[in-house]
C-alpha cells in the first residue's frame, strides 16, 4: 500500500509553463508569451538552473526543500505528468520506505519531508559510529518527521527519547516511533528541557543526535546572522552539556560552514571542544550513500574518547554512472493515480530495481547497502 501519493494543486498558467518543460529542462525552456512577473526578472538577472525544472528519468532528483508543491521553486515537475511530484514521490527521494507515514495536514508534508534528514544518510552515519564506539541509547533533539531517528534504529539504536516543537511532525513521529517518549515543546522552555534530560538519565543516553533549525543557514534564503533560529543550536550544546554523551552528532546546511567568514562554524566546534569533546565536520552528499537525491549536508560529530575522523562513513557510490535515478526511485510510481491526502493506495506494479524494493519493505536497509 501506498500512502501520502498525493500532489498539489496548480494555477493555469503554472500548468501552462510545467506543460512547456521537458525531462531536465528549466525555465530556459518556458515561452515568453506566458505571462509572469517572476520569469522576467529571472530572465534579466539570471536564476539558477533548477527553478521550473522537471526531474529527468536518468538522473536523480535535486535536493528536496518544503517548497516541492510548487514548481517555481527548483526541480519539483514530475518527469512524465503534468504536476509536481506528490508527497509520496517526495518521501521517496528522500529514502523514506513507503510504510513510514506522515500525518497532518496536506500543506504541512512539504516542511516535514523537506525538513528531513535522509534515513539512508542517517544509517550509513550510524553504522560507522556503532563500528568505532559502544553506544546504543539515543536522544534525538529536533527530531522532526524522524528521519535521524529511521536510520538510527535501522542500525540497532534504542531512539529512548525525542523532543521537537512542530506539532504535525510531532504527530508523525508518535504514529512511526511508538517505542520512544516524544516529548513536544520548545527545547529553550526549562520544564521542556527537564523533562528532556530526566527522561535521558532514566533511560541512560550515551549519544545524542539532532539537526537545529537553520533557515539563517541556508543558501537557499536570506543568510540572517542574527535570526534566533540560528542559535537554537546553543541549547543542543545545553543539552550535551548537562547529559555528556559518549557521542553526539549534529546535522545542518552547508552553509553553516561559510557564513558569517566562517566564524559560525567555529564558535559551534569551539562550544563542544570546551565541553571537552574532539570535534570534526565533514560534507556529506547524501547521493553518494544510496539516496536517490543530490543532497549535501554539514555533519558535526563529536566524541569525549577518540578521533570523531574515524567516525564519519565512506561513500559507497563514488560514480555518478551508479547514482541512484529518478526513475529508479519513483519508475513504478509512474503510472500510479495520485489520490487524496487520506487515500492510500493499493501497488500493481512490480519492482525493477533494488531502490523500490527497499521502499516497499520487501528489502532491508541493510541489504539495500549491501547491493553497492
């Protein structure tokens, strides 16, 4: 069964534009004769070749942001329909198993999928870690959608608890994660933060995970040195503070790595390393560890004993040749009907390849690994 295969609506003369793209085509593409305020001035100053772009069969999707319900705002067209990609598709690229379902309204899968951290990415991540290190009991902080929390577990972790602040996620964490306390709240509350940590030391955390907001970040929006997001990461530093896991891991945009002259990036390391922690951060392209999506994201660990180098998973892709496609992702999804948030919908294509049989559960995470 398939959940969440579900699209977004768009006005006509976004369908006008999605209709005049090709596969791998852009708003390059797009006649001048349909009307539109943004296209022209894209077209006077120059816009990045993923706005208006649809996805093509041979290559795998771009990165995925909470904005994929509208074409506009990167590669979101679906490679042969005349719509956006459905949450589902979305899911998918990600490497989220069609089992894992999102709840909450229609609008709010585009910030928790968008948002999320590939559990693919996430596994290798956990692998590694549980190679070098004896840990096992897991606080996710900021944990979203779950998809840390996802590759985590696949590799043996106990996820003991969980905290974020966004109501629907948290909706979805609860339905995909029974076996975790989720606590809800803001993470800055005290009483949210005691519970936090009693809840840790009742069920003896040795690692804690997480990925703080970072929209000031991102090199997809206005860099605001000083919006307050950006240092909700001081109460991860808290949290590791008070708990002093073995390990901790913390997940962000690359951009953490170049803003501010990349004084940033050093004042994050020099907080943990004063916590008596050797740190070190690495780029990681999630494309290189079987997700079918050209994402890259900073990853910052941190360990109390050893080298936190040794800790950080070899690609197991190193050629583009073998890059997990969009139609290796999505190819029997195809001819699929989307349907209605609440719909879920019955499978009669088989799979052709490894990554969709990964998706339906018919493959584990593991042996999907193994395959490369």
């Amino acid at each position: 069964m398939v959940y969440n295969h579900t699209t977004y609506s768009l006005s006509e003369n976004d369908l006008r534009m999605v209709k005049s793209v090709p596969p791998g085509g852009n708003w390059k593409n797009i006649p001048h004769d349909i009307p539109s305020k943004r296209l022209e001035q894209i077209r006077v100053s120059g816009g990045r070749t993923t706005l208006y772009g649809r996805l093509s069969f041979d290559k795998p999707s771009y990165t995925i942001t909470t904005y994929f319900n509208r074409p506009g705002n990167g590669t979101y067209i679906h490679p042969i329909h005349n719509r956006v990609i459905s949450a589902r598709e979305a899911a998918r690229f990600q490497s989220f198993p069609d089992n894992y379902i999102f709840e909450g309204s229609k609008g709010s899968l585009c910030k928790q999928i968008g948002n999320a951290v590939p559990p693919l990415l996430a596994f290798s991540i956990a692998n590694q870690i549980q190679k070098k290190t004896k840990t096992k009991n897991l606080l996710d902080l900021f944990c979203g959608a779950g998809g840390l929390s996802l590759g985590f577990g696949w590799a043996g972790y106990k996820i003991i608890v969980a905290n974020d602040n966004f109501k629907q996620a948290c909706e979805t964490y609860r339905a995909n994660h029974t076996d975790t306390v989720l606590i809800e709240g803001d993470i800055a509350d005290k009483q949210i933060q005691d519970t936090v940590l009693k809840e840790s030391e009742r069920g003896k955390v040795d690692i804690v995970v997480g990925g703080p907001p970072c929209q000031g970040f991102s090199h997809a929006g206005k860099r605001m040195i000083d919006d307050p997001r950006n240092f909700l990461y001081k109460e991860f530093v808290n949290i590791v503070k008070k708990i002093k896991p073995k390990v901790f891991v913390m997940e962000n945009v690359e951009g953490i790595l170049t803003i501010n002259g990349g004084k940033t990036y050093e004042e994050v390391k020099n907080n943990f390393q004063r916590l008596g922690y050797s740190v070190a951060g690495k780029k990681l392209h999630a494309v290189q560890f079987g997700v079918p999506q050209k994402r890259k994201r900073v990853v910052i660990i941190g360990v109390l004993n050893g080298d936190p180098e040794e800790l950080f998973p070899n690609p197991i892709i190193n050629n583009e040749e073998n890059y997990i496609t969009t139609e290796n992702a999505i190819g029997d999804l195809f001819n699929v009907e989307v349907g209605g948030p609440d719909i879920k919908i019955k499978l009669t294509t088989k799979p052709a390849h490894p990554f969709q049989k990964f998706a339906r559960g018919l493959i584990s995470p593991g042996e999907y690994i193994k395959i490369f």
